[in-house]
C-alpha cells in the first residue's frame, strides 16, 4: 500500500460531490460489499452516488442494504465527478463497454489483487489487505466518517467471503480485530450467514449434486476438478449465480493442493476458477492465461471444449506444483 494514494483519495473525496461506483463482472460478495460500504459512507458524508455493475448482483448478496440500488448498465452515457472501480484488477474486469460510458473527471481504483494492473487516475492497491471491503473499512477510519449499521454488514459480508468464512490464510489478525470493530458498529454475522448459506434454492443443490458426481482427480490427487456443462444449468433451471463456492468442495478432499472449477461459457469459452493451499501459487497460472487473482483463488478463461480445456489446465498445474515443490 503507498499512503500517498490513501491520501490522496481522501483528498478527492473531500473536493468532489458526485460518484459512481462500479465493481468487477459476475461480482462475489466482495465486491458487492465493497461496492455498497463504500456507497453508504459517501452518502453519511452528504456525497451523491450511483451504482452501476455489468452483472446483477447474485441472489445471496440481495439481502445487503442498497443492493436494490445497483444499475445495469443502460444505453447512454453516466456522468460524475468521481469514478470508483472496487475490487478490480483491470479495466477489463469492469466491463469495457460500462467502462467508456462512463464520463468522470477522475477514477479511482482500490484493490487488493497481487496482479492489478494499476489502471486508474489514483491506484490504492493492497496485496496484504484480505479483501476491498477491509480496505474501505480503513478508509472509513481516515475519513473519520461513522459506520452506520448497514455499512458494517457489508463490509463484514465483503470480509467474510473472501476469507472464505475466516478459513483462508488470510484471515489475519487485523482481518479479525476489523471484524470484530465492524460487529460493534452493528454486523450480524449469525444473519449474514443464514442469508449466505441457508437459504438455498432446491435448484442449486440439484446442480452441486451434478458437479461433484463428474468429480475428477488428476495429479496423483493433487488436482481435483468439477465443470459445470449448459446442460447442467439447464436440467437443474439454475444459473451461474448458483455456482458461488462449488470450487470449494473440491479443495476440502485431503490431499488436493489445487481445485478448479471449469464453466462453459456462451462467448468467452470455458471459465476457470482455481483455488489453492498455502504457498501453491493459482494467481500465476491465471497470469499464464490472461486472468488474474490472489494466491490461493485466481480465475481466467481458456478458449475451446470442455476436454481439451481440461487438459490444457491439467499441464499447467503439473507444471506449478513441480516448481512448487522445488
Ligand atoms: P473466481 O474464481 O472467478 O471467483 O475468481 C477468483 C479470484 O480471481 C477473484 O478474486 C477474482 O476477482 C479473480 N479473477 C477471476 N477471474 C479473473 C480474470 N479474468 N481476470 C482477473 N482476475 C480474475
Ligand atoms: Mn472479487
Ligand atoms: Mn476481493
């Protein structure tokens, strides 16, 4: 993190009065939590805001306060003073098309991808920080702005899928003395994970009883992977907003270092999702191939089937846990 970006997005909030906030494509709970946090205290500091994504925001986010707010995008032009992209490691992950309709004087960029590619007028990348959403917290300290209860539940909501429930690695110290600040501002963690992992549609379990059925072990069991095939998403009336999480169920088997969850995709081909463990390093693989991520969950898209995707995928992998180990 350089402080002078922190400072000067605070300066830049102080100057202007009119913002856009958009987050990245097919937005996780991090995004959407940062997205909408970030919303909340801007409006406490009497700023004017829109929300704009390319993507609706998947049903399990629904319930955070200001979801309801989020736009897509609609023909014409959105202007501002200010333009915040949260969460995004490139411009691409915005939406191109969002992206250029959206007139600014300024864009701001605050990440915490080890791959961000800086892209913005003023960049606020942290690689250390667990997730945008603690990113935005800090940022909420310097502002010296309150947290109002809806805030904090976004913010919490933000922190605790991308710690993975506060399973990953990086679930540090500071991510747990944040979320516990964010429980005294007025979180519920008991009702965010009712609303996250119990309120299941019988559709989405039909489609991960699917997934794990075709379940494949490569590697000697070090790579475990699932896809989920059109068909799939058909038979079962779901859609890729049912999928959040199946990457994960791959990764708990013992012995897997790297799980993949493989999507085929109606333009961009198959869309790879890789998680990892510990110093297994999936952001590289991801690299490899045009995409982006953290450490232990990258993704990016490869071109073609199914199968010669899966194979393209089971080389590269061999290839990182050869030079993993040495
Ligand atoms: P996913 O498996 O799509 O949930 O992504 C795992 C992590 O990698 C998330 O932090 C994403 O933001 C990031 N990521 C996924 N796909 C891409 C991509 N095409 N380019 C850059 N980052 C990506
Ligand atoms: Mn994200
Ligand atoms: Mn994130």
């Amino acid at each position: 993190m350089t402080v002078n970006s922190m400072d000067e997005i605070i300066q830049a909030i102080t100057t202007h009065q009119n913002y856009c906030i958009s987050t990245h494509t097919n937005p996780d709970g991090d995004a959407i939590g940062s997205q909408l946090g970030l919303a909340h205290m801007l409006e406490g500091l009497g700023k004017s805001v829109i929300l704009v994504n390319r993507d609706p925001t998947p049903r399990i986010y629904r319930f955070l306060p200001g979801a309801d707010r989020i736009l897509q995008p609609a023909d014409g032009r959105l202007s501002c003073d200010v333009f915040f992209i949260i969460d995004c490691s490139d411009q691409a992950r915005v939406g191109n098309e969002l992206f250029s309709s959206v007139q600014c004087r300024l864009t701001i960029n605050i990440d915490h991808h080890i791959t961000n590619q800086q892209f913005a007028d003023i960049n606020w990348v942290d690689k250390h920080s667990s997730s945008s959403s603690e990113m935005i917290y800090r940022l909420a300290g310097r502002l010296h702005v309150k947290v109002s209860p809806e805030t904090a539940d976004c913010l919490y909501t933000g922190i605790f899928m991308d710690t993975g429930s506060f399973r990953q690695s990086n679930t540090t110290s500071i991510v747990l003395k944040t979320v516990a600040d964010l429980v005294e501002l007025g979180a519920n963690p008991s009702r965010v994970a009712h609303e996250i992992y119990e309120k299941q549609s019988p559709g989405r379990l039909r489609l991960l009883a699917r997934v794990l059925n075709a379940l494949e072990l490569r590697l000697e069991g070090k790579m475990a992977l699932v896809s989920v095939t059109r068909d799939m998403f058909n038979a079962t009336g779901t859609t890729v907003e049912d999928i959040e999480e199946f990457v994960n169920y791959p990764r708990s088997i013992e012995g897997v270092k790297v799980s993949a969850l493989l999507r085929e995709e109606p333009v961009r081909g198959i869309k790879v999702s890789l998680r990892s463990r510990d110093s297994t390093d999936v952001a590289s693989v991801a690299s490899e191939f045009g995409g982006g991520g953290h450490q232990n969950a990258a993704g990016f898209y490869i071109n073609g089937n199914l199968e010669d995707a899966k194979d393209c995928l089971e080389k590269a992998i061999r290839q990182l846990l050869n030079e993993t180990q040495s």
